[in-house]
C-alpha cells in the first residue's frame, strides 16, 4: 500500500512541476490551454516516473 502512496505522489511532483513550467513558457492562458498543458503534464510525469523506476531496476 505504501508503494501505491509513493508513486501517486511521484506521479503528483512530476505533474505539478510540469505544470508550472508549461504556464510559465504560455503567452496567454486560457482554458484550452490549461486543459492541454495539464493532459501533456500528466503524459510526461508517467514518462518520467516509468523512466526513473527502470533505470533504479537495472
């Protein structure tokens, strides 16, 4: 059960940092964007946390 607790949060860190990154780097805000930035954060936190666990596994 404390695996699932560490990935989520893994998974929340990668997303949440992803997130203010892409609002940073966005000339205008509005919803559309949002909604695609926190769809590409999200697709890239996964990447992210898929990677580090196979590197950690090797």
């Amino acid at each position: 059960m404390t695996h699932r607790y560490a990935l989520a949060a893994e998974l929340l860190g990668w997303w949440a940092a992803l997130m203010v990154l892409w609002l940073m780097f966005i000339s205008t805000v509005d919803p559309l964007e949002v909604l695609v930035g926190a769809a590409a954060a999200l697709f890239a936190a996964a990447a992210a946390c898929g990677a580090r666990r196979a590197v950690k596994h090797r």
